[in-house]
C-alpha cells in the first residue's frame, strides 16, 4: 500500500498490505495531498505547499510543487518535476503519459521519462484529478467548468459549466 501525508507529514510512504506495518517512507520537501497513481511498476505522486481552500500565501508559503516518479522495485526516486502550483488531485496515466492539474490552473502531460509533452491553462485552480481516454483528457475546474481537451493537442475539444460555486473538487470519470 502506498500513501501520501499531507499537511505536516511530507511524505510517500509504502505499507504491508496484510499488516499495515510501515516498510518505508521517503521524505519529500512538501505535503502529498493527492493519491498516487500507478502504471508500468512506477508511481507517480504530485506534492506542493497549497491546499484545497488556502492559498500558499495565506499559510505563509510559496506556491511551488513537484511531480515526482518512483520506481516501485526499490522505492527510489527516478526523477522529479518541478511545478509553480501544488498538484491536489492524482495524476492519471494512459500509454506512455502522465496526465495532472495544478492549482495554479495548469493541465500538463509529461512523458513517463518527465518531458513535457503538452499543457494547456484553465487560468482557474484545478485541484481534482483528471480523466484519460485514447482521444480525451478530462479535467473539471474549481468553479465548476468541465472541459474535454484533445489529448493530441492539449487544447479544449469542448468545456460545459456544470457549477457556478467555487470549490468543485470531485473528478471526472469515463466509462465506455
């Protein structure tokens, strides 16, 4: 089992899954908020100082983040993406991409070796997770817009505002 600690944990931890016994943990320089998302014997956890309704400055931080990689057959970290804004929500992967909003209002897609590949900006806070097809990535925006974006161009195929209330943070799904 792996989990992330937030605020004042700083940490990915992995866990037996039979006894709950603590295995190890690597310390990271900011809170992990969202769940860690696995693919191809990695995992892919973002991390940074905001949180779902504060921002960094109102906590007495700088906004920053981080995308980090860890290879699941040692735990070790095999590379780390540096971010404006904190990633809140998990990252989806689909092929050989990691998909993933930021609360700065970023979608970005990075390679499964940490090159950017895309990134599109909602110019509004994302801060659930997104979700893959082979065609689409979808992400719902904090005041409520979901958009589907071309996952070739990283551009909005289509968006509907489904809220008009700030705080939307439940992530879209697909099915079919």
């Amino acid at each position: 089992v792996y989990a992330g600690l937030g605020a004042g944990g700083n940490a990915i931890c992995l866990l037996d899954a039979e006894t709950g016994q603590e295995l190890q943990r690597i310390t990271t320089p900011y809170p992990v908020f969202g769940p860690p998302a696995i693919a191809e014997g990695r995992l892919y956890v973002g991390m940074g100082h905001r949180a779902y309704v504060h921002s960094a400055a109102e906590l007495g931080l700088p906004a920053a983040g981080e995308m980090w990689c860890i290879d699941l057959s040692n735990f070790t970290v095999v590379w780390k993406y540096p971010l404006e804004d904190t990633v809140l929500g998990a990252a989806a992967a689909a092929g050989d991409e990691i998909y993933f909003g930021c609360r700065d209002g970023q979608v970005l897609a990075l390679s499964t070796q940490g090159q950017l590949r895309g990134k599109w900006h909602a110019h509004v806070p994302i801060i659930a997770s997104p979700a893959v097809t082979d065609t689409h990535v979808y992400v719902m925006t904090h005041t409520g817009t979901l958009y589907a974006l071309d996952r070739a161009t990283m551009q909005p195929a289509w968006e509907q505002t489904l809220s008009t209330q700030p705080l939307c943070i439940s992530s879209p799904t697909v099915a079919r």
